[in-house]
C-alpha cells in the first residue's frame, strides 16, 4: 500500500484529529516510514508520531479496519471525486503553508493548482448592497485571472459563486461537509455549474461527513489559507465572516473589507476589521494594486475627474449632466431626484429613508450606486452630500 493510501485511513479514523497527522508527517517526514504502521504496536506508533498512548490505542485500533478505507476508495470513483494528501506533488501549496494543514483534501472538478486565488466571504443575510457590491468587484478580479474563493452557503458566498460564472471565471466552493453530503440543498444547481464550468468544489471532509457546526471554522481556515487575500462584503459584529478574516491575518494574508452604513448591522463586522486594520476597499483596483498588479487608470475615474473640473468652469451648463438620470433634479420625483435634491445639504440615511418610502437595503444599494458615479459621497460624519 502507498503512504497516499495510508494517510486517507488515518484521515477516516474517528476521534482522530486531521491535525494530529499534519503534525506527525511534519514533525517527522523522514522518520515514518508509513508502509510499516501496520506492523506497529501502540507503543511504536506512540514514540514514532510523538502522541500520547489513547490516540496512538485508537490509531492502531482504527488501521484494523481496512473496510474502511476500500468504501472511500470505491466512492470517490464512483462519484469522479480526485483526492491528495500532504505527501502529494498535486496538494496544493498554499496550503502546505498554512499551520496545522489538512492531511488529505477532495475535489469535483479542475485541481485546485492556481495561486491566483481570492476568497469573497460575508454574511448569509446579505442583502442587495451586498450582491452590488460583489457584482462590482469580481469582473475585475476574473479580468486579471483570478480565481474566487468562497464557502458554497447561502448569501455573500452563492452570490460571490454566482457573479464569477456570469463573468466567465472559475470558482472554488469549500464545504463544510463531505463532497457527498453537501449543502445547502438549495445551492445544488449553483454546484454542479461550478463543476461544469471549470471550477472546483472541495473539501476537507471525509466524503459522507455531515455538515456539523464545528467544521466550519476548519472551513474558512481552508478558505483564507487557499487565497491571497480575503474580501469581507457584509459581516455582522460577530460571525463565521470574521472568523475567516482573522484566520487570513494569521496566515500573513490580506485583509479587505467593504465599508457600509454605520446603520447597518451588517456592517459592523466590516468597520471592526477595518478599525484593526483590513484595508478599505470600494474597488477591485485596490486589491489588484495589492497584488502587483499594473492597473491603468480606470476610464470611468477620468470620466467624473473631468465633469468635476468641467463643473468648476460651467457650473449651469454641467449640473444637469452630472446629475443624470435626472434632467431636472428639482422635478424629479424618483428615488434618485428625491435624494439628490435633498443632498443639496448633508442628510442622514434616516431621512432620505423618511423621504424616499424605501427600505434600507433598497436605499443602501442606490446610495452606493449614486457613489460610485460620482453623484454623492459621504462626509466625515456619515453624512450623505451632492458632489
């Protein structure tokens, strides 16, 4: 039997931790001699992988099972799932440099061999601002040939999957759960067309695992660990999000997060990790700099750079134009002339709530729209103004 063969039994053996075998290769890759532990006694396996004797009991009990490891086996060819291990030349090396690395990893799909890879996380409660924003950052991303990174749960992570394949990307899922009991049931087309599309679905999880809460904090270290840099689009003040983000941090990752209302609950995770010190991100360029990417100059910035200076010279002759969809802001009685006409002065998000009927993810998404044309911006006390 291979070591490959020999480190999935050991992976698929209860109460035996990944992280125990990620050490014990690592503490000693040259002193285990894997072909022979199962001709070890307890106390062979206890001095050789430096455990205590109960798991180096439960590891010799666990090798007796050779049943064990043919039903992985027969499933994953069953099934068309591809499985490595940490001994492997095909295991992917980012995650070699991660601490406490998975033993083994399983994957439908293309091999997760690109090093040009970006986790997009944030809350399942995402709302509208949220899919804006990330439909906004991934052409870009997917542009210079990055991969998105994202969990495969519902919210941030589907639309983060959903906006690659529209911009003709690849996308890995990871899962919580084994490959072969994934969720959330309602994401089912969304994985098979990542699969169908050259992208990846992966897990670190033995194939029938469940999906039980305590896997997905080992999910989002698989996560950050996977990519150069964590994007955080909506995250409460505490949830698996921020969990994400500081497993990046301590993998000497990047952080960004996207900055919302100060309202919004949705946002606070986000203004958390950027008062500690994730970078402020409105914009795919800020990642791609980052990166040592050579980005030009985007059109659209030279656009409002010269309406603005235009606005200064000709301010009659410019107003309307600047403030397009609407001809005449005065009579305008869409959502858009009503806020542009009340931001005349600084106006909080409460009153343009108050004046506009909407709801404040509806108002959320337009305000960041009107943003990123130009059309206002916020002051230094939150405060929402015509530019």
């Amino acid at each position: 039997m291979h070591n490959k063969e020999i480190l999935l039994h050991l992976s698929l053996i209860d109460e035996i931790a990944a992280a125990t075998i990620a050490m014990a290769v690592c503490k000693k890759p040259n002193a285990i001699f894997l072909h022979d532990i199962y001709k070890m006694s307890a106390v062979d396996i206890m001095h050789s992988f430096d455990i205590s004797h109960v798991t180096a009991t439960k590891i010799l009990q666990g090798l007796t099972d050779t049943k064990l490891l043919a039903h992985e086996q027969i499933l994953a060819q069953k099934y068309n799932i591809q499985w490595s291990t940490v001994i492997c030349p095909d295991y992917p090396e980012a995650l070699k440099n991660i601490h406490l690395m998975p033993p083994v990893i399983y994957w439908q799909g293309q091999a997760p061999t690109s090093s040009k890879c970006v986790a997009i996380v944030g809350s399942r409660k995402a709302n509208t601002y949220g899919q804006q924003v990330i439909e906004h950052l991934v052409p870009p991303l997917v542009q210079y040939g990055y991969s998105i990174i994202s969990g495969g749960a519902l919210g941030a992570d589907a639309m983060a999957h959903h906006a690659t394949l529209k911009a003709g990307g690849k996308t890995i899922a990871i899962l919580g759960s084994g490959l072969l009991r994934p969720l959330p049931h309602s994401n089912k087309r969304l994985f098979e067309e990542i699969v169908s599309n050259d992208g990846t679905m992966l897990s670190t999880f033995p194939l029938q695992t469940e999906a039980f809460p305590h896997n997905f904090p080992a999910r989002n270290r698989i996560i950050s660990g996977l990519s150069c840099g964590t994007i955080v689009v909506q995250a409460a003040a505490r949830s698996g999000t921020s969990i994400t983000a500081h497993f990046a941090l301590e993998q000497g990752k990047d952080v960004f997060a996207v900055p919302g209302s100060i309202y919004d609950e949705l946002s606070a995770g986000c203004h958390a990790l950027i008062a500690q010190g994730a970078k402020i991100t409105t914009h795919a360029d800020d990642i791609l700099r980052e990166f040592g990417e050579n980005i030009p100059e985007a059109p659209k910035d030279n656009a409002i750079k010269k309406a603005k200076e235009t606005h200064i010279s000709k301010p009659q002759e410019t107003q309307s134009s600047l403030f397009e969809p609407a001809k005449a802001v005065a009579n305008d009685t869409s959502p858009t002339g009503i806020i542009l006409r009340h931001c005349a002065k600084p106006c909080s998000v409460d009153d343009l709530m108050v004046e506009t009927g909407l709801d404040l993810p509806s108002l959320n998404a337009l305000l960041f729209n009107l943003r990123l044309d130009g059309k206002i911006d916020q002051n230094f006390t939150g405060m929402w103004q015509r530019q």
